[in-house]
C-alpha cells in the first residue's frame, strides 16, 4: 500500500520533497490525477494524489488557500506542484495552509513531465487494487444478496451506514426521507437537524438548491455543508440513478469519520443497488396507483352497487365503509399554460401542479372535521371527506367555512392560478357517494356559467338553479326573464346603468338599504336613487310578495342566460 512518504524512495522522480504538511506523510495514495480547472472539487476522490504546474492558481491568494482548503477535506493524500514554471518556490500562505491541515504540499523538479510521474506513482499503486477490488466484490455481492433475499432499502442503508461508519439519509428525487440510519457515534443526531418523517421533505431548499439538477453534473458523490445554528456538517451527496435517471440521492453524515477511497466504491455499489429498489417499489406503486384509481372512479360514478364489495374495497384504499361522506372538487385554471407550446410540457406542468395541491390538501388536513382522502384527475382536485356516524351531520356552512381555508392555502402556495371549489351534500352511505361528487360538480359547472373568477359554493346553494336549468326550457326562461325584468335589463344596455346589479344586491341583503349600500360602497342615498329609478322604471312599488319573488326568480334567470340573451333592436 503506497503512501505519500514512500514517494521519497522512488529513484525514478528523485529530487522532490515535501514543504509543508508533513503530519500527512502517512497518508495512502489510490491514484494519481492532474488538477488544473478549479472547478473540479466534486469529481475527486479521497486518497487522490494530485498534480499541477500551478498556472490556474499563480495569481490568485484565495485561490490558493481554497485548493489546499478543499482538498484537505476531501481527504486527499496530497499536492505536488512543478516548479519553474510559474513558481520558483512556492507561496507561503499555501504552505501556512498545507501546514494547518496537515496536507501534504510537494515540490516536483521542472525536469520531470506530469504524465511521466503519474505513470511512475500508479505503477507502484497497482498492486494495492487486487486487495481492493477483492473486498468490492465482497461488498457487490452482500449487496446483491440483500436484494434478492427482499430485505430493501432499510437493510442496504442500514448495512451502508455500518460499512462506512457514519450516519446515512436516503430521500427520493424530490428530496423526500425515504430511510434515515443513525450512527452510535454520531455528535450531531439526525433527529436534530430534521423532522425525520417519511415522505416528507427533511432538506432546506438552499441545501436543495446547490445540488446539480443534471445527473451529469454528479458523476461522483459531491460534499456540500450543511448549516444549522452554528453547527456545520460536512455531507457527501450521490445521486442514486439508472439510465440518466434520478431515483433520489444517499446523503453521508460525515460526522463521525472521514470517508475512505474503499467508503466511496461501496457509496456506488449501494447506489446501484437502491435505483433497483426504488424502479421495483415505483413499479408496484404504479399498479397499486391504477388499482385505486379504477376503484375511486367506479365510487364516484356509481359503478359499484354491491355493499360486500364496497366494504372490502373501501377499507382496502383508505375509506370506512360505516362513515358519513360528502365529496369536495376544486377546479383549476392556470392563468399562464399558454406560454407551454409543446403539450407534454404542459400535460407535466399540470400534473405537478396537481400533485402540489394534493400535498398541501394533506398537509392542512387538520382544518377538516374529518378524515380527508385526497386525490386529483387532470386539473381537478377530489377530496373526499368521511365523518364517524356518531356525530352530528356537517352543514353547508360548516362544510363552506372548510373550503374557504383549503381555497386560502391554495391561494397562497399555487400562483397564477384560479380556483372553483364545488361542494356535494354528505349523505349517510357510501353508496351514495357519487351523488355527492356529482352535486360538487354540478356546482363547478354553475359557477363556471355565471363566469365566476375563483370561489367557492355548495350544491344547495344552487336549488333554484338546478330546478330552472334542469326542467324549464331556455326559451321559456328568457320569455319569463323579459316579462319581469326585460325594461331593466334593455335599460342597462343603452344607458350604462348598473340596476340589474344593484337588485341583485338589494335582494341579496334582504332588501335593508343601508346594507346594500355598504356592500355596494355606495352612498345611502345614491342607492335610494337608484331604487325609486327601478320601481319608476318597473312601474312597481317592490312591496307586493308575488312580484318580488318573480323578480327573484327572474334575476336566477339572468344568471343562468346572461351570455343567451337577446334584445330586439
């Protein structure tokens, strides 16, 4: 096993010789690499012996006291730079560095090429790579081992952990905790720094955010620090990937011990064998995923009659057969999807997008008065809401006031979109549950209809419109309409007025003016005005029970055909 001492004995480079660092004299040598791009950090490995003419460094301190800095912490096993080229000795910052980490800095005699001294180091290392690859092989195939005998991503970490002897964090490609391994030895526990559970994001975004998104740009495993309080923990990140794939990422909690060259081939070989886990598992789910989904979409249109079934079914997808359900939809309308010309980038906006709603749905389940089962179909979003049978119904109000939060959270994490929240009534039986979802979107469908931007209603809110809209025809309507408010509505047309509004207001707070008023942020006597000019206009007084509720039923009317109607020129 070569180490940075037994360079000294090599006849073949005679004249170099160490000026700084020699606490590191011991230090073992796997390989020999050139470095001169100072990017290139994450793409080395410990016990790498590094080379250079020192160009990429000449002029620049900071520069300087980062390379020693860097690769001293990645466990590096040393430094040796050419002279006579750019230097004639060396900095002394550099060597007042190398001497604080204990890194080895070393000086090469000009006369040697770099490729010349790296083809005499690594034939001195080679026989230290049978040893090496003999005990991969090992670890190859107790991995593999785990694998076929279905022990998962719990043993493979967990044997991972043990191996390299620090503590591991498994998440997935979109930094959820999948598996978290703690280490005895660990000074810094994992419970911490983060709220270990599963599914769920453990990472701040501005760690997130200085991962490289392309797996290219990961061809090893990274160090990144990860900052808490005043605490700083050195991790090293690999992608866990198959076919330019990312499958999620093993996070080493480098707090116990520095990472070894043998630590970072088994990082790889447990990589490998935890993409084959997670495409297994991704598999499953999405059959579980189509099972559920046929399930959920029989339910809600009333496809599943048989109560055995229904039971067995429901308590097998997260349902109890025995609670009172009713059924919430929110549709959602993206105010910026044109600007996605190709549609599979916008079929996977919409998606995502989804999902988020989903998430957020679950994460503020708590403002539910029941246990909530959440999921989406293309933009809309299905929530349905299950109640112990012992409790009191849930009233429109109640079930209203729910939606108004979950439109809230929405509204505040989803931008530039636009939500419609229908709601169904709750009804004592599964069964019946269909009723409930079409009823939620029956009351999407109105709402859509009357061109609301954004809101929320309940399917009673709508009694008078399902009865006009479902048994009277369009022409009787807007006959019935004329009749009543026709003077009104052509009014408004030809002056600008707003009185088939302003009725709709007055109606709306009980005919009480100054509470109009306020709605309308009118003065009290503008609307005064505004009121006689309708009854002078109507030729009614608006005190006689029968009129005012066929000027009621006229304004559900305008609702219902406001883009249909017409006036005779």
């Amino acid at each position: 096993m070569l180490t940075v001492k037994e360079l000294f004995n090599i006849k073949a480079i005679d004249g170099i010789k160490i000026v700084a660092g020699e606490k590191g004299i011991n230090n073992e040598i796997s390989i020999v690499n050139i470095i001169e791009n100072p990017d290139a950090f994450d793409w080395l490995s410990p016990n790498e012996l590094l080379l250079s003419t020192g160009y990429i460094f000449k002029d620049n301190e900071e520069l300087q006291n980062r390379i020693i800095k860097e690769l001293a912490e990645i466990n590096c096993a040393g430094l040796i730079v050419k002279m006579k080229r750019y230097f004639d000795t060396l900095p002394k910052n550099m060597i007042d560095k190398a001497n604080e980490y204990g890194f080895p800095l070393i000086e090469l005699p000009y006369q040697y090429t770099l490729s010349r001294v790296i083809s005499i180091i690594n034939e001195k290392a080679s026989g230290r790579y049978d040893l090496l690859n003999r005990k991969t092989l090992d670890m190859h195939s107790l991995f593999f081992r785990i694998t076929l005998e279905g022990g998962g991503i719990e043993r493979i970490s967990s044997m991972l952990s043990e191996t390299i002897g620090n503590p591991v964090i498994i998440v997935d490609q979109d930094w959820k905790l999948v598996n978290a391994i703690e280490h005895i030895n660990n000074k810094v526990p994992l419970s911490y720094c983060f709220d270990l559970i599963k599914n769920r994001p453990s990472f701040p975004k501005e760690f997130i955010d200085a991962i490289p998104e392309d797996i290219s740009d990961m061809k090893k495993s990274i160090k990144r620090i990860f900052r808490l309080e005043d605490i700083e923990i050195k991790c090293r990140i690999l992608p866990i990937a198959a076919a330019s794939n990312i499958y999620g990422y093993i996070i080493v909690w480098e707090t116990v011990r520095e990472l070894t060259e043998f630590d970072f081939i088994i990082l790889e070989q447990a990589s490998t064998n935890i993409a084959l886990e997670r495409i297994k598992a991704k598999e499953i789910e999405e059959v579980k995923l189509k099972i559920r989904q046929d399930f959920f979409d029989d339910l809600l249109t009333g496809k599943i009659t048989s109560t055995e079934s229904i039971q067995t079914l429901s308590e097998m997808h997260g349902l109890n057969s025995q609670y009172k359900y009713h059924s919430m939809v929110i549709n959602i309308d993206s105010n910026d999807q044109n600007q996605f010309e190709d549609l599979v980038a916008r079929r996977v906006q919409v998606e995502n997008r989804s999902k988020k709603c989903v998430d957020l749905v679950y994460e503020h389940s708590n403002y539910s008065n029941g246990e909530v089962t959440c999921f989406h179909r293309n933009n809309r979003i299905i929530i349905l809401i299950g109640q112990h049978e012992n409790r009191a119904p849930i009233s429109v109000n109640e079930a209203k006031q729910y939606g108004q939060k979950i439109y809230d959270v929405l509204g505040k994490y989803i931008k530039n979109s636009t939500f419609l929240i229908g709601i169904g009534r709750q009804y004592e039986r599964i069964q019946s549950l269909h009723k409930s979802f079409s009823e939620a979107n029956e009351s999407i469908r109105l709402m859509q209809k009357f061109d609301d931007r954004g809101g929320i209603s309940h399917f009673e809110d709508h009694s008078i419109y399902h009865f006009l809209d479902s048994n009277v025809k369009d022409m009787e309507l807007e006959d019935f309409f004329m009749k009543r408010l026709g003077k009104i509505y052509e009014h408004d047309k030809f002056h600008g007025t707003g009185y088939i509004n302003t009725l709709e207001n007055y109606f709306h707070n009980n005919l009480n003016i100054s509470e109009t008023a306020k709605a309308m942020f009118l003065h009290r006597n503008t609307l005064i005005y505004r009121i006689e000019k309708i009854k002078e206009i109507l030729n009614s007084d608006l005190k006689n029970a029968e009129e005012l509720l066929q000027i009621q039923l006229a304004l559900k009317i305008y609702r219902l055909l406001n883009k249909k109607l017409q006036i005779d020129s």
